[in-house]
C-alpha cells in the first residue's frame, strides 16, 4: 500500500513539474489573497573568528534559512527533488571582503506539501569589513555587523538563473514568527571568541521607500555585540608602561648635582616608552584620533620629557642655593607622582566603568521586544530586535543536511561548481 501512495505521490509531482514552464517556475508565487509575498528569515551562526582589531575585519561561518509560501508546490512528492529552474529568495551580503567567501546552499525543499512551504539554506563563510569605535580601546566595545540587502534578489533551486527587481517588489522580508521553524538566531557553536566576550545579538529589518525607478531596497542588518576581554592588554601593555612610569621616579635618588646621572636615567626611560608607541601601534588600524591607550603612552612619555628638564632647572639652581634646589625637587616629585596618578584614572576610570556597564546591560536583558519598544540599549539600534548569549543557544545540530547528493557551492564571483 506504502508502495502505491509513492508512486501515486511521483505521478502527481511529474503532473505538476509537466504543467509548469521554466519561466513560469522562475516567477516568484504570489501572496495569499493577491497580497504581497512575505519571505521569513532566521539564522545560524556556526562561529565568529578572526575578529582582528588591526585590519578592522571579522570571519564568521553562518546560514541564512528562508521560509516562504509557494501554492505551485502544493501537493510535491516531499521525497522528489524540486524543480531545478524553482525561484527562490536571496540576498547579498553588502560588507563581505573579496577573496576567499564561499556561499554553499545546502537546502531547497518543501518542508509542508500541504501548504507549499518552502524552506531555504544557504551557508556563508569568509571575512567581513567591521569598523570599529576605538577611541576607549581598550575597554571598547563593538557590534560586528554583517549587513544584507535585497532588492528582490531571487535564484534558483540549481542556482543557474538569478537576478533583482529594477522596479516594483517580489517579496517583503520578515523575521521566522512561527516557534516550529526555529529561533530568529541561533547559536550553534561555545560562543568563545579570542580576545572578546559574545554579549548578545540584535536583528534589524528595514524597507525602505521606493527608488526613483521604483525598485524596493530591504536592508537585514544582523549584529553581533562583544566587548574586548581587556585585561591581557592591562598586564601586557598598561601595567608595563606605568611600571616604566613610576620607574623614572627613580631619578630623584640621584642628587640634583648629578646631572650626567639624571640625564642618562631620563634618556634610557624615553626610549623605552616611545617603543612601546610602536607596540600599540601594531595592535591597531590608522585612526584620525587618539585612543586612550595612546594617551597614556604620551602621557608617560611627556612625564619623563619633563622629569629631565627639571632635572636640569635643579641641577642649575644647585649651583647658586643647593637646599633650596633640593627643595624644589622634592616638591617636583610630589607633584609628578600626584599628577601621574590622576591621569592614570582620568583615562581610565570612566572607560573601565562604561565597559562593566554596558557589558551588564546587553548580558542581563531578557526581553525579545524591539529595543525601540522594550529598552535602550548601547549600540543596538532602534526598533531592532536584541537577545542575550543565553537566549541564543541553538538545541542539538541545526537540520541544514544537503537534500540531494548535488551540493551547489558559490564562489565570491557567483560561479557554480559542483
């Protein structure tokens, strides 16, 4: 009997791939009740790598899964490939890098014959543009966007056709809002990230007014929110340099006739504060701005600058009054020590306190609301929809398995290869 539904199953899904032209199959299905079409989309994230400060750049591996209403497939045999000239939706990732970015759809079937709803997954994978707001590194934060437009962008089952709308609209996009096809986003890997901390992610969907061509742009941006794990750059960088800082106070043991003494102290500190300039250099892109660490840096650079000049203001007193040179350095040492400090915590203290408040923040809200509805949070922009680390833990293994032998893979250029 089994046997019989199958074939009676295959014949109705020959019946129909027979009925259909190639042309009509590459024509989007229309809406219920002649409305527009709406596209759903969720994601998974696979990792995020590569988050690199210096080249302003962040590799991920991530699947973007459509879900959609196709009338035309009602009825498919769900164990008969569709039809390979079937449209599709698509998107194009706007801030990919050029080079090694791979696009690998590993389904496109009928996930309900009865309804002819369509399920598509496309995997992405390679490195994106992400700017970065360095001016508190390195207690910043950043939200690695990768952002998506479509303007109708459509392909194929077999991906050998594809193509946008010049003018009107396909489809609208909107976020998965059926529980049975999964979360918004979801997590499927432990979340560590080298040198950051994964806080959160936020999804923002926005159509915008029509061209003057009448074409329909949807923008999807997809944000992922970390802050930077800041202490290896305490201990590697901050506490070395105020350690070559309060080193150079040494150079009042001297006594203020020794100025030979004084100076060759003074000259061997400067070079070791001004290399570390490069050192903090390398870890970061070219700015038109200073970050904080790069005011500290000059901070204890212009401190030993001055710590030889008053060496040699002392030593000139000396020579006239010598009390009243000691005297001076004394109070040169105080105030340098007082001075050092205070500037330590004027560029820190408020960075380190805004880091602890925004991590706190993004980490403890709960709520799936549009932020514009629900709260205001750092770096998350209005009406998006914010979720925390532990809302976004995926279940077991995402159901993204190929559904034919024949995997289609899509290099950066477009190309198809099997």
């Amino acid at each position: 009997m089994a046997k019989e539904q199958g074939v009676v199953s295959d014949a109705v899904s020959i019946a129909l791939a027979v009925s259909i032209s190639e042309d009509e199959l590459m024509r989007p299905p229309p809406g219920p009740n002649g409305e527009m079409l709406v596209v759903n989309v969720r994601f998974a994230v696979f990792s995020i790598k590569q988050l690199d400060t210096a080249a302003l750049s962040a590799g991920l591996k991530i699947a973007v899964v459509w879900y959609w209403t196709d009338p035309r497939m009602i009825g498919w045999d769900m164990d008969t490939p569709v039809p390979d000239k079937l449209w599709g939706p698509d998107m194009f990732i706007v801030n990919r890098q050029p080079g090694d970015w791979t696009s690998e759809q590993t389904q496109f079937e009928l996930a309900d014959p009865k309804t002819g709803r369509m399920k598509r997954a496309i995997v992405h994978a390679g490195v994106l543009d992400n700017d970065m707001a360095l001016a508190d590194f390195p207690f910043d934060y950043d939200d690695v966007q990768m952002h998506m437009e479509t303007i109708s962008h459509w392909s194929t089952y077999d991906q050998s056709r594809m193509g946008a709308r010049t003018s009107g609209q396909s489809y609208s996009v909107r976020q998965v809002t059926e529980r049975f096809e999964g979360k918004v986003v979801a997590l499927y890997w432990n979340t560590y990230i080298p040198e950051w901390e994964l806080l959160g992610c936020s999804v923002g969907i926005k159509q915008l007014d029509p061209s003057p061509l009448g074409s329909v742009r949807t923008m999807v941006d997809l944000r992922f929110h970390v802050a930077r794990k800041w202490r290896f750059y305490f201990w590697k960088v901050i506490a070395p340099l105020m350690m070559l800082g309060v080193l150079a106070f040494k150079v009042f043991e001297r006594d203020v006739t020794d100025i030979g003494g004084r100076n060759g102290d003074v000259a061997t500190y400067f070079l070791a504060a001004f290399a570390m300039l490069f050192v903090v250099s390398s870890m970061l892109p070219f700015t038109d701005y200073q970050t904080r660490l790069d005011y500290f840096v000059t901070v204890t650079v212009f401190l030993i600058v001055v710590i030889g000049l008053e060496a040699t203001v002392a030593n000139q007193i000396s020579k006239d009054d010598q009390d009243w040179a000691e005297t001076i350095d004394f109070i040169a040492l105080i105030s340098f020590i007082s001075l050092y400090v205070l500037s330590f915590l004027i560029i820190f203290a408020p960075a380190l306190m805004k880091h602890r408040a925004v991590r706190q923040k993004l980490l403890t809200h709960v709520s799936e609301l549009p932020v514009g509805e629900g709260a205001d949070l750092p770096g998350v922009p209005k009406s998006s929809f914010y979720l925390s680390v532990p809302s976004l833990k995926g279940k077991g293994k995402p159901n993204l398995t190929p559904t034919r032998s024949l995997s289609m893979h899509r290099t950066e250029k477009g190309a198809i290869s099997a």
